[in-house]
C-alpha cells in the first residue's frame, strides 16, 4: 500500500484548509454522525463548551467556522465536540539519557484514516510542528517552540461521554502551555469524550502521562511508557486486540537495559512488537521529538524525515507499507 506525504507550513487556518476541508467535508460528516449516536449537540452547544473550556481557542475556531461552515453540522464538525469512538494502537516512551529528553512514538491507525499532514503553524505567535488530524486542528502528536511535546494514545476503554476528541486537547495545550506541569492541569480540566492518554515532556525532562476518560478522574503517571491500557479493569480487558501490555513490557524492558541508547531505543520502534502492519492498525510512522534541540524526527523503515522548530521545510514523501496483514 503506497501513502502520500505532506510537510507544509500554514500559520493558521486560511484558504489551502478551507478547501482542505470542502474535499473532506462528507467524509467528516459521515465520522461525526456514526452509528447508533445519540443526536449531536447543537452548534451553539458546541461553541459554547469551547468558550467555557478553552476560551483561547474560540477565535480560531470562529475563524475556521467562517470560511468554509455551510451549516450547523459542520460547525459542530469543527468544534470536535462529542466525536464518535475510534480505536488506535500506539505505544509511546520517555527517554531521559544521552541525547535526550526525547520522546519516540508510534503511531497505529488504519492508513486510509490517517491525514497525509505533517504542518508548522503559529496560531498565537508560537510555532507548533505536529501531525495534524482533521477536521480542523487536531493534533495526533506535536511541539511548540517552548519544549513542550506533547502525544496520545487510545486509554482502552469504550466509554463515551460529552466532551472533546484529544486531537483538540492536544491543539490546546501546545498553543497555551510551556511546561509539562501547565499541560497538566489544563488536561485534567476539559472534558474528554473517550478513553486517552496523553503523554508530556518539556525541555527540562520533566514529563508525565495524564490518563483521561469520560467515566473516571484524570490520573497522571510518571511511568515512563504509554501504550493502550490505563490502571482500570476496563481498558485492559481489551488487550487481546491491542496488545497493549506486550508493547509496554517490551518498552518497559528497553528503558531497563544499561546499553540502551536513544539510537536503539527508535530501531526498536520499528520492530515487532512495537511495530504493527496490521491493516487494522498498521504502524502509520514513528516520531522522536527532542525539545531540547526543537528536533523530530519522523521515520519509517528506510526514511528519516527531520523538522526543526524555526527552520520547518516543506516536502512531500510517499511511503510504500507493502502488503499488510489482514487482521
């Protein structure tokens, strides 16, 4: 299966997103809408959790509703207010020793589903590199030029409630925070519609992972590795389908080796178990965010794509994933 990439700078929301979002826009409307949904909230609902929420982001979000909203659907879209579920693989690690802070991700989705978008953007003043996600700006994982680096991962549990997709949480905290300690506590005050983990680090090393869901308090961890499951019954019993506590022991035993280095630490990522070509949740690229050096890398076998933080360069990439499995 071959996949397009982008690298693109784009402040902020303008014309290029708009007609972005115009291809888009049934698809959107097909995942918001889902099946055996209650009813969405209306879009004065939607606008309104924002304002009370995270009030920083309304202007952006009026901003994107004025250039392409055709109706309240689509302003509810955009608000990322009550998503539908989806379930995502990824499997995360803090490394504190030589070459760090740095934190390596891999991010598993199916491929059709995930963006083709890697962007610079500074909605405030202050850029942020991430890995976008539509509908209008999600981030999967990201920096800002602060240090802080922030990345999720589905929690494991099938809870929904009223609040937001993590894709705008993460947006959130990268415009309005520095440190790890600030993206705390504003994660653990917003509202989150599904099981998530969010795992941070910042320039100083300090980091954590804030499990997040709409049937339980937030709770933050100082493990060093995130993958699929939280401290509840609920998310591990899924662990069949994720493999989740596989992924985190192999993590877990990574970190515990003397000889490990940060070098070996990513060619690890790219190998079984950590790395997934399932075409459920195929390893869609892997990222080593250095907030020290306003460094990421991301890769795939055989290609290393590097960003910077004040030097972000435009590119295009198509990867070729092979023939992957069917389960």
């Amino acid at each position: 299966m071959l996949k397009d990439f982008v690298a693109a700078r784009e402040d902020e929301p303008g014309q290029d997103w708009a007609a972005r979002f115009r291809t888009g826009r049934e698809a959107a409307r097909r995942w918001y809408l889902g099946q055996g949904l209650a009813p969405p909230p209306s879009a004065a609902e939607c606008r309104a959790a924002i304002a009370r929420h995270m009030p920083e982001l309304l202007a952006p979000y009026d901003q994107a509703c004025a250039l392409t909203a055709e109706d309240d659907l689509d302003r509810c879209i955009l608000s990322h207010y009550r998503p539908p579920p989806m379930g995502d693989g990824c499997s995360q690690a803090v490394w504190l020793g030589d070459g760090g802070p740095a934190l390596v991700r891999n991010y598993d989705f199916r491929l059709d589903l995930v963006s083709d978008r890697f962007e610079s953007t500074s909605w405030f003043g202050r850029e942020v590199i991430a890995k976008a996600q539509r509908p209008w700006g999600g981030c999967i994982d990201g920096m800002n030029a602060d240090g802080l680096v922030a990345s999720l991962t589905a929690g494991g549990s099938p809870a929904q409630g009223l609040g937001f997709a993590v894709i705008l949480l993460l947006r959130y905290v990268l415009e309005t925070c520095s440190r790890v300690d600030e993206a705390v506590t504003a994660l653990c005050r917003i509202p989150v519609a599904l099981s998530q983990n969010v795992t941070l680090l910042d320039r100083s090393g300090d980091h954590a992972t804030v499990f997040l869901g709409p049937d339980r308090l937030p709770a933050v961890s100082r493990v060093p590795v995130c993958t699929n499951h939280q401290d509840t019954a609920a998310s591990r019993q899924f662990d069949a389908s994720t493999r989740s506590l596989a992924r985190h022991d192999a993590l877990m035993t990574a970190l515990a080796d003397p000889d490990m280095t940060l070098a070996a630490l990513t060619a690890r990522m790219l190998e079984p178990p950590l790395f997934s070509r399932r075409a459920a949740s195929a390893t869609a690229y892997t990222a080593v965010y250095r907030p020290t050096d306003g460094r990421v890398d991301y890769l795939w076998p055989g290609k290393r794509w590097t960003q910077r933080i004040g030097n972000f360069t435009p590119d295009a990439y198509t990867h070729d994933y092979g023939a992957l499995e069917g389960v």
